[in-house]
C-alpha cells in the first residue's frame, strides 16, 4: 500500500498507514506512533501508562509483524513508505 498525498507526510500518518495494513492491535499502533516520533522505550512507556516490559513485548509483536529485527528497520521501513516505497 502506498501514500498518494501533495503534503508531505507525517511520521504518525505513516505509522497509521503500516499498522493498517499490517493489522497492529490497539497498542501496536501506539507504540510505533511515538516511536516514529523519536521516542523512547522508557518515554513510551511512560505515556501509555504500562511498563517498559510491556513496550518491549509489543515491539516483538511488531518486529514479527513486519518481518524486521530491529527498531531501526521498523524506522528505516516507515522512511521508505513516506517516500513513496511499497515494499519492506
């Protein structure tokens, strides 16, 4: 799925495009919203009122969700579909 848009997009509307197509749970989606605006595990946590186990784990569901390893892939993936890429 890719963004066909004459604004540029926003790290949040990106991250809402991917979990829509990758079918994130409620709190998937919000863990990858603050990512994709450079936030932290602990930051995260802190925001949505739940441990920094709980981030971890939803980043593991994430991570087998998008067939990616890392936090930088997850961010270097949502990059390339903001620039227009339609594939991981």
């Amino acid at each position: 799925m890719t963004i066909v848009t004459n604004r540029p997009l926003t790290p949040c509307a990106v991250a809402a495009s991917v979990a829509r197509e990758f079918k994130f749970t409620r709190r998937e989606s919000q863990v990858l919203r603050h990512a994709a605006h450079g936030r932290s595990i602990k930051e995260i946590a802190f925001q949505m009122g739940v441990s920094a186990g709980d981030i971890e784990y939803f980043w593991r569901r994430i991570f087998e969700k998008l067939h990616c390893r890392s936090q930088l892939r997850v961010m270097a993936l949502l990059l390339r579909r903001a620039c227009g890429h339609p594939r991981c």
